[in-house]
C-alpha cells in the first residue's frame, strides 16, 4: 500500500510517506536537545495546572533528568536505534503516547505513532508544544524522523506501518496486543507488548502507626495519586492491598490509613454518581464469588473495600474501578506467593524493606511482579517499564571484538 | 547575571511573582506553588544553574530562603 495514499491525521512531524529511517544513537544530542526543548514549553504552559499528568511528562523529559538517564545507560556497546519504530498508544492514559514516542527517540528510532482517537485535551497541548519545535529549523533532522497521526481503529493502516517496522510497541491491552501480533511484520521487527496487567500494594501496619504526621500526609497524597489520578485505570494502581503486622497494630493502621484517605478524598471534587454506582455493583457482585469477611464503605462512600481471609487465585480478574479494594493480612507472602502470575505488573510498598519482595520473587521463580516501588510511584513511567528495558530493547548493538 | 538574579528569574517566571514577596515565600503560600508548580520551579532551577537535583532535595526544597542555602549543596553561592 502507498502511503502516502494511507486516510490518516496528520497532527504533528512529518507526513509517513515523508518519514526517513536514519537512525541515531542512544541519547542523542539532536534527541535530548528536542525533549528538552518541549520539556521547557510544556512547564511552562497554563493548561499544566488542569492537566497535572501533562506537567509530569515534561518534567521527567526536562534535560537534568535525560542526561541522569543517559549517564546510567549502558556504555559497553556500541549501539544505533533499530529503525523506524511504529507506536499504538493507550487509550486509558492520555499522555503514554508522549511517553512511548520519547523512548523510540532515545533509544534512536524514527517514530510513528498512532495517538488515540479518544482526543484527550492533553494530546492537543503536547502535540501543539511539539508540532511548533519540529517546525524549526534546529529541529529538522527529529521532524524526518517522526509522525504522530491519528486514524480510526483500522486494520489495513495498521498493517500497513507494521509491514515497515523494525519495531512495534503495543499498548493497549490483550486484546489489542493479540490482534496487532497476527499482522505481518518485517522478520527481524521487535515488539514490545503492553498487556493487560494487575497491580498490588503492600502496607507496613506499625510504620503506619508510628508515622509523623508529614510522613503520614506524604503517604496518603501518594497513594491517591497512585489510584485516584487515572480512576484506577491503570495497570499499576493497586487493586489489592495486602496488610503486614500483628493484629493489634493491624487494626489501627487500617483504621488511620483508610480515615486518612478518606478525608483527602473529601477535599477533591466530588465523584460522578456513576462510579458510585460501578461500585456498589461490584461489590454485589463480587460478595457473591468470593467470600469476605468484611465489606466497608467509606462514610462518603468514595472507598469500597473487601476484606478477604484467604487470596483466591485469579483475584486479578475481579478488578473494581474508582477506589475498590481488596485487602487481607499476608504476613509471610505467603498468599502472595500463591497467586501471582504474569498478570501481575507493580507492587507498591510504605514501611518495608522492598528486597523481602524481589527476594520472594526469584527465590520462588515467579513470572509475577516487574516493579517494586515506594507507595506515590506507581506511576512513574520512565525507560525501565513492565519488564523491559526499553532504550535497550529499541536499539541494536553494534558488536566490535 | 549574578546567581543570585537566575534564582530570582526562575521563581519571577514560574510563579509570576515579584521581588518584594520573594524573600518570605514558601511552598503552598500562593497558588502558584503547589505540587506542579513545584516541578516547574525545579526544572528551572536545574536549567539556569545546569545542574541535576538529587530526589530527596526536590522534596525538601520548601521555601525560597531553604532552596539558597540547599544549592550551596552543588557548589552555587547564592
């Protein structure tokens, strides 16, 4: 297929057919420089205090941050980015498609990427900020180089630019990753696949209780922002929380923590009706599959939460939405152990040492859990994600001996 | 410009605030600084004096009079 002749938006870069393949190394000037740039407009744009998420794509592309990563990044081989890269952004986290296309570019790729049809306000200021950089001058070897464009779900497009591609990357679930996988791709095109992934917390009951009050604050800012920030839409907000302590301590942490939240939460706009009713279903629904030994709701009733005495396996299919929690005392990791399975992404951890949990993990050989990270950074995306090394992944290496 | 002038700017340019408030302002007192403006502020910070912040100081940076004192930590004399 020509594709020139291919029906799609043009909202920033170059047009596909104009596209040019000459790739770059990791962490390229001309690439860092460019990032940089956007980093500075974005911070410095009104829409940031609406768009929160749109602040924090720009800074973590800021220069201070990519010169840290670049510094960090494997110096043992020579290596050149793999081609042209071809991106299928989420559509449940509006800025992940900034996110993927700046690992393409640091990694050295071209970059095509299909940014969602759902329109999010913050794609139109990202792609704006971007669009008038790559219309300079200074920036013309990054413009040859990239292509944000929009078109309706649609199999021929799609297979069209995956016939081109030396690498995919596939967001969007399963279902998305199985569908886009049956299509034809160069031999040698690498794909990285973003699947359908469940996400656990792990709460330390006497650091709970003995926690300062700044320390407390900073706890729960962080966990709302971990779950509330995307509705619990994403694959690293944690849907179950699991409670280590005695019973004693147990019960008041759980107490203060959910009392804490709770209150923050009633300093935020109130929910729509909607999510309260998704919820109340679901907990109906789920009293009847499982078997709690608890349900609560918070006295706003923003927070539902079931308590369960033992994990069944396949919890990670129960998944509620606007602030739906399970949660039990796991003391060894016992149950833990027990059900975790590739599906599971990020375990977010508050007053515990996190090596009880990467131990656990390779000790048993689990296939379960890519991050472990403190409570208030489930979701900070940056090169190393759900597995993979992905500045490594997109580029290839250039063996000398 | 003086350090001291590119400290200035970069509060002057992220908050929109001027001189005479500077030397009392603190995190949250005006709108302007709450946890995005913060990174914005940051950013600029790193930008004008090229340098990187350790994540512990970007948390710790809680008013104007602290973040001087803090970048001495990075060899700026403010």
């Amino acid at each position: 297929m020509n594709l020139a002749s291919l029906p799609v938006e043009l909202l920033a870069g170059s047009s596909l057919h104009k596209i040019q393949a000459q790739t770059l190394p990791p962490y390229s000037e001309e690439a860092i420089r460019f990032l940089a740039e956007v980093s500075s407009r974005l911070l410095k744009s009104p829409e940031i205090r609406e768009y929160p998420d749109i602040a924090g794509f720009g800074y973590w592309c800021r220069r201070a941050n990519l010169s840290k990563l670049a510094l960090a990044f494997d110096k043992k081989y020579t290596r050149l980015g793999r081609g042209l890269a071809f991106h299928i952004a989420p559509a449940n986290v509006p800025v992940n498609f900034a996110f993927s296309f700046a690992f393409g570019l640091l990694a050295g790729n071209a970059n095509i990427v299909r940014v969602s049809s759902a329109k999010h306000p913050q794609a139109t200021v990202i792609l704006r900020a971007m669009q008038e950089l790559l219309e300079l001058s200074d920036h013309a070897r990054i413009r040859r180089m990239t292509s944000f464009v929009r078109f309706p779900r649609d199999d021929e497009i799609t297979k069209a630019l995956s016939g081109i591609s030396d690498a995919r990357i596939i967001w969007g679930g399963d279902a998305t990753v199985n569908r886009i996988r049956t299509m034809k791709t160069k031999a040698r095109c690498v794909d990285v696949c973003f699947a359908d992934r469940y996400s656990v917390s792990l709460l330390g009951a006497d650091a709970i209780c003995d926690a300062d009050a700044e320390s407390f604050s900073r706890l729960i800012v962080g966990f709302y922002n971990d779950v509330f920030l995307l509705d619990q839409n994403a694959c690293s907000s944690p849907h179950l929380v699991l409670w280590m302590g005695n019973e004693e301590n147990i019960h008041s942490a759980k107490a203060r923590f959910w009392d804490g939240l709770s209150e923050y939460l009633d300093t935020k706009l109130e929910e729509p009706a909607i999510h309260s009713v998704d919820k109340f279903t679901h907990l109906c629904r789920t009293a009847i599959w499982l078997q709690p030994i608890n349900q609560n709701r918070s006295q706003s009733g923003r927070i539902y939460r079931v308590e369960l005495e033992q994990l069944p396996v396949g919890i990670e299919n129960f998944r509620g939405q606007h602030g739906f929690f399970f949660e039990t005392t796991d003391n060894d990791l016992q149950m833990l152990t027990a059900i975790l399975n590739a599906r599971y992404q990020t375990l977010t951890y508050y007053g515990l040492d996190p090596q009880i949990v990467t131990r656990l993990v390779v000790e048993n050989g689990l296939q379960g859990l890519d991050r472990v990270v403190p409570v208030g950074m489930a979701l900070d995306i940056s090169t190393v994600w759900d597995g993979y090394d992905l500045i490594g992944t997109l580029s290839r290496l250039i063996q000398k001996i | 410009m003086t350090n001291l002038e590119k400290y200035q700017q970069a509060f002057k340019e992220t908050f929109m605030v001027d001189d005479d408030k500077l030397a009392n302002l603190k995190y949250q007192d005006i709108p302007e600084w709450d946890s995005v403006g913060h990174m914005a502020l940051m950013a600029s910070i790193e930008e004008a004096f090229n340098i990187s912040l350790e994540i512990d100081d970007v948390i710790d940076f809680s008013s104007y009079e602290y973040g001087k004192s803090m970048l001495s930590k990075y060899n700026i004399d403010i």
